[in-house]
C-alpha cells in the first residue's frame, strides 16, 4: 500500500511540476524550432492551436511511464539479485522517458523532441549494458562505462542528426532484446521468462498501433482515445513487465 500511494503521490507532484514549466514557457510554442514530424505530421492526434498542450492525449498518457518508474524506484529489493543503483536508475529512466514524451506531445518543439528521444536513448542504452554485463561477467565499473559510452554516442547521433531517432532507437532496442534472450538469459538463475515475452507482445501490439495511428490509418483526430496515447500506455506495461522479468532472478549462492 506504502509503494502504491508513494507512486501516485510522485508522480502526480511530477505531472503538476511538467506542467508548471510549460505554463512557465508557454504556450506560443511557435516561438521554438518545430518537431521534426511536423514536416509531415506528428501522429493522429489534432493540434489544439494556442493551447499550452498541443496534443492532450498523447501528452497526459506519457505519465504511465513516469507511474511504473516511480512504482520500480519505491519497490522493495531486499534480497533480490535485480537492486540497489541499477533498479533505481532502470526506474528513473523510464520516469524521463515519460516527462521527455510530455514534452514533445505539449510542445512538438524541437528541444521537446530531443528530450523525448533522450529518454527512450536512456532507457534502451540501459537495457543493452545490463543484458551485457549478465552475459560477459562485466563488473559494475565496466558496465557503468559501457552503459556511458553507449549513451555518449547515442545522443551526440540525436544532437547533429536528429532525423536518425526512430530507426536508431529500434536498432539498440532490438539488439537488447537479441543479447538479453540469447546470451543473458541463460546466465539468470531462477528467472521468470514468461514476464520478458509479456513484455515484448506489449511492444509488439504497441508498435502495431503507432503504426496504424502515425499512418493515419486508423485515425480520429479528435478523439480522446488516441493510438499513440495507447502506444505510450503499452510502452509502460512493457516496461513493468520486463521489470518483474529483473526481479524474478535469484541471488547467486556463493
């Protein structure tokens, strides 16, 4: 009940404190450099004009990323091979993930699309390195220099080509997956394979519908049920799940 109310509780303070820096920068938003999908368009959802949240629906459901991560920082870990600054940091980037979306979806801003992707950068960098060190037998040090390295790389490739986002993040997300499933899972004692393989139909279901809604192919502009709002809701489920996934792993015996 503790980690369910602490949860709500911080992520409604962080909702309140996204909100209160787009009032503070807001809301001519024509003021920034454009997102770089209004070239064509950024998603179903219609641009409400003037407001200080362009796209509502797609912004407010970015805040189930930010739920799950404040749920995966105040979780219990005693005793858990999956804890300490690992999970901690596994929680905060899916909680600048969610505030990065908010951004992005508020603003289509340029810098609002930069933050967008940094999270998911973050995110997917992470999920990398720890499949990685599981595998190779990496120590903390090594991994926290592969995991910085990767993310150096990362986000210097957003800063001077920002049009590389979309099939950068799916190639270091894919390439998680491949090394975790393959070469990391193995090496997990006690672990619960069936919360991985929830997670990856939630992405899979998810990506299926960002498709349907970024081609307008399935498309009520102005319909509070959003595809993509739905793709950030399976995005967080994902994450959850893959979460429990961690956790689920035993301690060694030594």
């Amino acid at each position: 009940m503790r980690q369910a109310l602490g949860t709500i509780a911080l992520t409604a303070l962080t909702g309140a404190a996204t909100f209160a820096l787009l009032t503070a920068l807001g809301p001519d938003w024509t003021r920034f450099a454009p997102a770089s999908c209004l070239a064509t368009h950024c998603f179903c959802e219609h641009l409400q004009a003037g407001a200080l949240l362009l796209q509502p629906a797609n912004s407010w459901s970015s805040l189930g990323f930010v739920l799950v991560g404040f749920w995966i920082m105040l979780a219990p870990r005693r005793e858990m091979a999956f804890g300490g600054a690992a999970a901690a940091w596994f929680g905060v980037t899916a909680i600048v993930t969610g505030v990065g979306s908010v951004l992005l979806h508020a603003t289509l801003t340029l810098w609002g699309q930069f933050y967008d992707v940094l999270g998911m950068y973050l995110l997917s960098a992470f999920l990398l390195a720890y499949a990685v060190q599981r595998w190779r037998g990496l120590s903390n040090a090594a991994t926290l220099a592969l995991y910085l390295a990767a993310c150096a790389i990362l986000i210097s490739i957003l800063w001077i080509m920002p049009e590389t986002r979309r099939w950068l993040f799916a190639v270091v997300l894919a390439l998680a997956i491949a090394v975790e499933l393959i070469f990391a899972r193995p090496r997990r004692p006690g672990v619960n394979t069936a919360w991985f393989v929830y997670g990856l139909i939630a992405n899979t279901v998810a990506f299926g519908i960002w498709v349907l809604d970024n081609t307008r192919t399935l498309c009520d502009p102005t319909s509070l049920l959003q595809g993509h709002a739905l793709w950030h809701l399976l995005g967080a489920a994902a994450l959850a799940c893959t979460y429990l996934y961690y956790r689920s792993e035993r301690l060694a015996v030594r």
